[in-house]
C-alpha cells in the first residue's frame, strides 16, 4: 500500500478508534464501488456534482483523513446505515407503510417521492433526512409539498445530491435579499409551486 495511504488508513483507524484491517476492507470495498461508478459520475450535470462534492465535505476529523474521492462514498455508506425502517418512517409521517412502499426509489426519477436503499434481505429503509426527528421537527421533504417537490427533481439524481440538494441556499429561491434552502423555504411557508418549479428547473443549462 502507498504510503499515504497507509499513513491516512492509520489515522482514520486511531481517530475512529477501530482496527486497521477494518478501514481496509471498507476503503477497498468503496474503491471497488468507485470503479464500478466512475464513468457515470463524469457524465453527471455541473450541479449534481457540486452538490456530491457538498455532502462529501468530511463530517468530523476522521474524514479529513480520507482522499476527498472517497468522501461521498463514505458518505453515501453513512445515509445508507442511518436509513430508518419502513414502519418506523410510516409513524412519523402519518402514513401507512403500504403507501411508502408505492412511492420509494434508491434514485429520483419515474414518480419517485421518496429516497431509500434496501438491507441484504431487500427491505425498503428510507433515508433519514427526509423525515421528522424523533419530536416532530423538521421532514420537509418527506412532507407531501416535499415529495411532489423530489419527483420533479432530474431523473436519476443521485440520493446523496438530493440530500445535499435540500440543505443548500438557491438562487431560485431568493426573498427579502436571501437565497433561501429548498428546506428552509418549506419550513417558512414558502410556496410549494415555486420550489417544484426550482426543481425542475435543476440540471437544464
């Protein structure tokens, strides 16, 4: 192994305080992923990677340890492992864990409402940054404006660029001198029409 790497697999090791050979395995796990997905990442829109390249900032010290290539992929590994289950997601929203399973997808795109991935045995989690926290707060994009919202966004969006998507301020969505996050204009009492209008627009030159 290069040095560098081996120096940066040491550190990420000892700062999240696990074995070496298990950052190992992850880091060649995430390259094989990487390699398999190169070719369609060069081909995605300016803003769907500068979106990627948002979420992947590293979320604590141990990620600055981490080639920035590898960031998103550990970032994706982390939205996937905090996705919330089915019938959990379905009391937080007041819906039924039936309507979820008919507007779920791993990609936006073909109705898609709703963002998740499966465990190994093929059961739907939706991912987390959707939904309300444990007291209610928040789940704009989970909220039925959201959902309307995440269907009109580019087909095939990848999950982590939709998450960082919401986050981020837009000039779409500019009031009182503010560029306002398609979060927060939700959360303020924005007009729904305008922020679906705003995702459609994602992605056209």
């Amino acid at each position: 192994m290069p040095r560098t790497l081996d120096d940066a697999v040491v550190a990420y090791a000892e700062a999240a305080h696990t074995e070496r050979e298990t950052v190992e395995a992850e880091l060649a796990g995430l390259l094989a992923e990487l390699a398999a997905t190169s070719r369609t990442a060069a081909a995605l829109p300016e803003a769907e990677r500068a979106a990627l390249a948002a979420v992947a900032t590293p979320a604590d010290p141990a990620d600055a340890a981490v080639a920035p290539s590898l960031r998103g992929a550990l970032a994706r590994r982390r939205m996937d492992a905090s996705a919330v289950r089915l019938d959990d997601a379905a009391r937080r929203l007041g819906i039924s864990a039936s309507a979820i399973r008919h507007v779920i997808g791993a990609r936006t795109g073909g109705g898609t409402e709703l963002l998740g991935c499966k465990d190994e045995r093929g059961r739907w989690h939706v991912h987390a940054y959707q939904l309300p926290d444990a007291h209610g707060r928040g789940g704009q994009p989970a909220s039925p404006a959201g959902r309307r919202t995440q269907r009109a966004l580019p087909a095939g969006m990848e999950p982590l660029a939709v998450a960082a998507w919401w986050d981020a301020p837009n000039a779409g969505l500019l009031s009182d001198e503010r560029e306002w996050t398609p979060r927060g204009w939700l959360g303020t009492g924005g007009d729904p029409a305008r922020l679906v209008d705003v995702a459609a627009a994602e992605g056209r030159d």
